[in-house]
C-alpha cells in the first residue's frame, strides 16, 4: 500500500516540473530577446540608415560644336576611353578654307595698317611744313606791318612840309607812292597769312583724319584676329575627344551622316569619380552632418567593402525637383514624409572594381551620427 502511494504521489509531481521547466525556457528566451533588443536598440541608435540610395557618377553628354559631315568615328559603343582620346572625325574641308580666307584677310588688313600709317606719317610732316610756312608768313606780315607804320609817319610829316611850303610836290607824291606800295604790301602779306593759316589747318585735319584711320585700321586688325580666331576654333572642334576617362556609350550618329551644331552624338560615363545619393526621411537629417562616415554597400555586390563620408545635402526634398512638384494648397493635402537627397564621398572602395560599379545601382548606406 505504501508503494502504491509513493508511485501515484510521483506521477502527480511530473507535470508540475514540466510546466516549471517549461516557464524557465520561455523566461530564459523572453530575457535574451529582451537583452539582444537592449543592446540593437543602443547599437541602431547610433546610426541613420537608407536603402533608398542609389550609386551616381557624371554622364557627360557628347554633342558637336560644327555642322558637317561624319568622316570617322574612333570608338565602339560601350568601349572604355581615356581623356583626351579621339572620339569622332567631322570632315574639316570646308573649316580649313576658312581658316586660310581668315588668314589672308588678317595678311591684307596688317598690310593696310602700314599703309595708312606711312600715309599718315606723310601727311602729318606736310603739317608740320605747313605750319613754319605759316609762321614765316606770319613774320612777313609783322614786317609789312613794320614798313607801313614807318610810311605813314613818312607821309605825314612830309604832308605837313609840303602844306607848310616845306617840301616840294615830287616829295610829296614820293611819300604818297611809298604808303600805297606799304599799304599793299601789308594787305597781301594778311592774305597770304590767311590763306596759309587755312592751307595749314587744312593739313592738320587730314593729318588727324589719318590718325582716325590708324584707330580704324587697328581695330579691323583685331577684328580679323577674331574671325580667324573662331575659324580655328571650329576647325580644332572637327575633331571630338573625351572629356574623361570612362565609358562611351548611347553613339546617336554613323559615319557619313550629317550633324549639326548641338546634335548629341554620344555620351561618356565618368568612372573616376563616383558618388552616393541617398535619400533620407526628413525625420532622419536633425542627426546627420557633413562629414560624418558612412558605410556603404552596393546590392549587385554585397561583398564590397565601400567607405564613405556625408559631403553635402542637396537643398531642397526629392519632390521639389519633380516635373510636376506637389501643390498643398489645393487643400487636398494628405502628409507624406519627405525625403532630403544626400550626398555621400566614397572615400574606400576598391579601385580593381571601377569596371562593375555603375551609376543607378541600388545601395544601402549607414550614417554613423555617434
């Protein structure tokens, strides 16, 4: 009876250690969610994280800057290319006789200045001739003047002889004689002055004419510097290069087809210097700074090890720069949480995997805010 009693005793306290045990795991795992949430919320506190980010670089449309003819083209669509290669060939025929019509016209325009200017020296001496010509005539005025002052006095003391009895008649006419002949002479000597003195100013003015025409001649001189300046200008821009190193893609054109100025041609992806734009919830930016580091990772390779550091903020919220930004005062306004563009430097990656990092790749960065 007693073992009877013992053993049912036993399978009573069975279930009871059961439920026991079976609180301890529950407690036990409950306490480790608990701490490993504890520890992944201080862990998450310290960084802002996005997976709305995206990989960028700089794509470099490759459009002409003449209109002509497609002679050549140097490359293969998706090729790489280094800065500087030659891209395309436009058929310069037409560009090189303007470059000689520009040439002979600034020949011809040079020519013409050392001719204006050796006229203009020539006239200007014939002004300067011209005026001590007027100066000398000038001086025989002041002696013709001279001579009739001396007659005139001549004449009136002789007058008042001949009144008084005092001189004879021949004297008389003599003296009269001289003051006429005085008198004329100073009154062409003036003319003669005159028409010097015009003569003279006449020069002058050609002289200053051709001095207008050196500014003039100059100035065409600088003008055809400038014609032949922009024939050579477009005769260089025959032939189009890469303006960087990397990928040359999207070729719109075929040889010997006819392009026009600004027609796009191709475009060429710049690999050297890549970048992140990641766009973070406005509810997100009070944390993140420029300069902060970042850890980057791309989603076609998640095995790369990306580094990088916030640079910039864009300005503005992604939807300001839609085509059709939203309008609030409508008043059907329903609150959507933006979204601030960021940019982040790369500052490590690895420069072996240039080749599969392209722009528009999908990326999730984390922001270290500590």
């Amino acid at each position: 009876m007693k073992n009877e009693h013992t053993e049912n005793q036993t399978m009573e306290n069975a279930p009871e250690k059961k439920s026991k045990k079976k609180l301890f795991i529950i407690a036990g795992v409950l306490g480790s969610a608990l701490i490993i949430g504890i520890i992944y919320f201080i862990i998450a506190a310290g960084y802002e994280t996005t997976d709305n980010a995206q990989l960028d670089a700089d794509i470099v449309p490759i459009r002409s800057s003449v209109s002509g003819y497609i002679k050549t083209i140097h490359f293969k669509d998706n090729e790489h290319v280094k800065k500087g290669q030659l891209l395309v060939t436009i058929d310069d025929t037409d560009l090189k006789t303007k470059v000689a019509q520009a040439q002979a016209a600034l020949e011809n325009a040079k020519a013409n200045l050392l001719s204006v200017k050796s006229n203009a020296n020539a006239v200007s001496q014939n002004a300067d001739a011209s005026v001590l010509t007027s100066s000398s005539v000038e001086q025989n005025v002041n002696s013709a003047k001279a001579r009739l002052t001396k007659s005139q006095e001549d004449f009136k003391r002789i007058e008042n002889m001949y009144n008084a009895k005092a001189a004879t008649q021949s004297q008389y006419d003599a003296a009269k004689a001289e003051l006429d002949i005085a008198k004329a002479q100073y009154e062409g000597a003036v003319s003669q002055y005159k028409s010097s003195s015009a003569q003279s100013q006449g020069i002058r003015s050609q002289a200053d004419a051709q001095q207008a025409q050196i500014t003039l001649a100059e100035a065409l001189i600088k003008q055809r510097e400038a014609e032949l300046a922009l024939a050579q200008t477009q005769l260089d821009n025959a032939t189009i290069e890469s303006p960087c190193d990397g990928i040359v893609t999207r070729r719109s054109v075929e040889e010997g087809q006819y392009v026009t100025i600004a027609q796009p041609l191709c475009s060429t992806i710049d690999k050297t210097h890549l970048w992140i734009t990641a766009n973070f919830k406005e509810t997100q930016v009070k944390k993140i700074k420029p300069g902060q580091e970042v850890d980057v990772k791309i989603d076609a390779f998640p095995d790369l090890k990306i580094k990088g550091k916030v640079e910039s903020f864009i300005g503005a919220t992604g939807a300001k720069f839609s085509l059709l930004p939203p309008d609030n005062s409508t008043g059907n306004f329903v609150k959507i949480i933006q979204r601030i563009p960021v940019r982040i430097e790369l500052t490590e990656y690895p420069k072996d995997a240039t080749d599969e990092l392209f722009p528009g790749l999908s990326a999730f960065v984390e922001v270290n805010v500590k």
